[in-house]
C-alpha cells in the first residue's frame, strides 16, 4: 500500500491516532509519566552513553534533568535537588542489574542571604562573577557543590575525595558573567585514575518538532508531512522544521571515565568479544520518608526510585499509559512483565493502519534494544541474551566516530558508534526510534525515511568534553524554531515552516 503524509490522512486514519494513547506517540515530551510531570525535578530528559570520540578508551555518561528551563526565570534560576539521589547505573555481566553504580549527592549553600537574588555581579560593590570559588564569587550566592561515590560489590569509594566540586550555574547575562564560558570551564574537573566530570546547567542538546508530534502526528507538510525526502533524509546539519527545545536549557550530569573500570573483567575487548558490552541507564530516587518541621528537613528510610531511562523513548513510545509509573520505579531486570509492550508495540500497529509496511507481531527484531543481541553484541550467543530489560547498550570494542563524520541516524546510516550502540547527543533518536518501531532492525524493505524534520540540536555541540553545549543567556533568551520564525536553516530564508 502507498504511505500518504501523515498530515493527509483520511480521517478514520486520523481518528485510530487520536483515540490512541497519547503516550504512545514517538516523542519525548520530557515528562514521560504522570509521576514525574508531577516532580519535574526528578524528571529525566535524557540518558546518553557513548565511547569518547577524544579518548576511546574511555566511556561517557550523561544524565539529563529538569526539562524547559526557562533561562531567564530567576531568582533562584534551576540549583539540582538535594533531595535527589542522582545514579548512573552500568550491568557489565548481562543479568540486567546494575554491577557498578556511581552516586551523585547535591548540597546548597546560600552565601549572600540578603541579597534578592541567587547571583549578582557589577551591582551594589559586587564584582561580576568570574569564579566558582575565591576572589570573583562574591555574587555567587546559591552555590552547589556535590560528590560522587562508586558502588560495586566490593563496596562504596568516594570519587575525587578531598578535592571539592562545584556545579556550574546557570548563565545569568552578561552583566553578572561576563565570561560565561570562562566560568563554565572551571567547573569541568580532572579526577584521579582517568575520571572526568561535570555538573550544571546546559543548552538542552535533546531536537524534535514536539508540538507537531503530539498534534496527533500532524507533522509539517513542508517535510514531506512526517515522511522525509532523500535529500532531507540525508541532511545531517539543517533542520527544516521547528525545534521545540530551541532556547531551553536542562541540568546535566556528565561523567567520563575508563573503559577498564566498566567491564566485568577490567580490561577492553574487541567488538565481538561479548565482555566488550555494556548495559547502562541512569535513574532519580527520593527519600522514602520526609519529615518537615519548621525550617529542617529530615530525610529517612533509604531511597525509593523516581524514574529511570536507558533506552530513549521506551516510556514515551512503547509503555501504555497505565504502566508508566510503574516502568519508572521498576528495575530492568523486572522488564519481563512489560514484554508485550516490547513485542507488539501500538504505535507499529497505526503505522501498518496508515499504510507503512511493518513487520507482523510478535516483534522479534526489536529485542536487541531490550536483550543482549546482535548486532550491538556479536559475539553473544542465546545463552547471554539475558532477561528482558530496557538497558543501553554499549559496545565499547566499536571505535567511535569523530563528531565532524557522524551520521544522526546512527547505526541505521553506517555510523556503528552511533544510537542503538549506546547514543550520543547528535543521533536523532526520534527519527531512528520510529524507524526501529516501523521495522528496519527486522530488514531493510521496511525502511520507511519516517522523520520530523528537525536533524540537528539548536546549538553546536561541543566534540569535546562535556560534549554539551553551555547554557543559553537569561538575559539575552529567546525562542526562535518556532513556526514561522527563523531557526530552519535547512529552508529558504531559515524561517521554519507551519
């Protein structure tokens, strides 16, 4: 059957999409599930693993929080949550639990209590804020500092003790940081054996036209109407529709360190060694009880999970409605019960209504993204499949490519150290992720060139460590990418289309 635009449906088609969960879309809304539209702090955007394209022995983590930070919505602009226990999670023997485990812990510190404002500089004989710490951070009056601890089965180990961590803030102006990127530096620190990090506020690298998404894929008919021309389709630098996250900033942990510390043996493997891959994913948890008296808060009980990601749109395009929450909260090596979801996702069913071929249930192709299969993991046989279990999966054997030559489809372009070998903040998830549901893992007959038009993160990404962009300007903000304003570089006069 011929596939027409998805924004020319007749209307039966359209209706099948409309009495559909909106979940089941193939966006991310940035609050996956009603528990955390409800604690947004908690709330992970996005979880990226990736083998370094500066250093290849080495693996990069970053877990993204606290979705549409506005830049310019003061006083106290976007601190992370002491409240929250932030966790990047790594299974190295593929039984779907987490072997190695690193633990992210915030405090605050209000240093200028009379001042109106979280940060301040050329105003009232405080100088502008040049410094994390020491002389230029007089007006840096909210300040986090954090720590982090590696979790094995040989115990616990403080990251980087005696040496203090500072979160770098978000980008207030010009006034106040006169040379943000000058500041933002200071905040990426070198750590014993081989250990990078970073924490603080950044430019959201996460790109879809979201708002055309969940308009019941009413996609812009000035990009094929959500299915892409070659000429788009091979277009790896332009967008050609409006990218909702253009001038939003996001909280982001970042963390770099040896492949030897993630395997199971401690040592590197090539790429069809089995031991060479990894299963990750990142999760938020609170306090199981909170008790509040006055001006303190007690915290007891040990933690309960808020959220967790591994693979990116699982929640949003394959859970129902009615499991998210307990998706969020679950381990992945409990998947099993979500298997049907996995296996006969809906929204493969509306692309076969709307006339896109697809594949016939059960989804078997699909399983590399939840087990340990080839081709992510070529040297497993059926016995190290493992269970079920939504995990990103990592071949730290497969050499990455420099960001200048990547493709933003990833695997399904050629570009193997690309998304759904790990994912890095350039592969285009929305894009292969509707691919993957519409059946190219199975065979490349089902390679409908399905897309939104939005190709490339609104602000360059860094090919350097952190590899995310620093944060827009308070101040000087603005949300371009919108319909019919500039930010479509890939169309005539860069304005994006309605």
């Amino acid at each position: 059957m011929k596939m027409k635009p998805l924004a020319l449906l007749p209307p039966l088609a359209v209706l099948a999409m409309l009495l559909a969960p909106p979940a089941q879309l193939f966006a991310s809304s940035h609050r996956e599930a009603p528990i955390t539209a409800l604690d947004q702090k908690a709330d992970i955007t996005d979880w990226y693993a990736f083998v370094s394209p500066e250093h290849p022995d080495h693996v990069v983590m970053i877990l993204n929080v606290d979705p549409f930070l506005e830049p310019a919505n003061g006083p106290n602009y976007f601190p992370f949550d002491p409240n929250i226990l932030y966790e990047m999670k790594i299974d190295n023997d593929h039984d779907g639990n987490e072997d190695i485990t690193f633990q992210f812990r915030f405090t605050t510190q209000i240093r200028q209590p009379g001042v109106f404002t979280g940060f301040v500089g050329n105003l009232a004989g405080i100088p502008a804020i040049t410094a994390l710490d020491g002389a230029g951070s007089e007006g840096f009056s909210l300040r986090q500092t954090y720590t982090i601890t590696m979790v094995t089965k040989h115990g616990r180990q403080a990251i980087g003790q005696g040496q203090t961590l500072f979160a770098v803030p978000s980008n207030v102006g010009p006034r106040t940081m006169p040379d943000y990127n000058a500041l933002r530096a200071q905040g990426i620190y070198n750590l014993p054996n081989g250990i990078s990090v970073f924490a603080g506020t950044v430019a959201d690298p996460f790109f879809i036209d979201l708002g055309a998404a969940f308009d019941s894929l009413n996609f812009r008919s000035a990009v094929g109407g959500g299915v892409l021309s070659a000429s788009v389709d091979a277009d790896d630098h332009h967008n050609y529709a409006p990218n909702t996250l253009a001038g939003y900033n996001v909280n982001s942990i970042v963390l770099e360190v040896p492949i030897s510390l993630l395997t199971v043996d401690g040592k590197m493997h090539a790429a069809g060694d089995k031991n060479a891959v990894i299963g990750t994913y990142g999760t938020t948890s609170r306090p199981r009880v909170t008790v509040l008296r006055d001006s303190t808060t007690n915290l007891a009980g040990g933690f309960s999970q808020i959220q967790r990601e591994g693979n990116p749109l699982i929640n949003e395009l394959i859970i129902g409605t009615g499991s998210k929450d307990r998706f969020s909260t679950e381990d992945p090596s409990n998947d099993s019960q979500f298997a049907n979801f996995f296996l006969n996702p809906l929204l493969a069913q509306i692309f076969g209504s709307i006339g896109i071929p697809v594949p016939p249930a059960p989804r078997m192709d699909l399983l590399p993204l939840v087990q340990y299969n080839a081709p992510i993991c070529p040297g497993c046989g059926p016995q190290d499949a493992g269970p079920i279990a939504d995990l990103m999966r990592l071949n730290t054997g497969i050499p990455p490519t420099p960001f200048a030559m990547a493709k933003r489809l990833g695997f399904l372009a050629g570009d193997n150290a690309g998304y759904p070998n790990g994912r890095r903040p350039l592969d285009d998830v929305v894009d292969i992720s509707a691919r993957a549901v519409a059946g190219i893992l199975a065979d490349p007959k089902y390679n409908t060139p399905i897309g939104d038009g939005v190709n490339t993160a609104a602000t360059p990404l860094p090919s350097t460590f952190p590899f995310v962009a620093p944060a827009y300007s308070g101040r000087d903000s603005v949300h371009g990418a919108g319909p019919g304003q500039p930010g479509c570089s890939g169309q005539i006069g860069n304005v994006c289309p309605n």
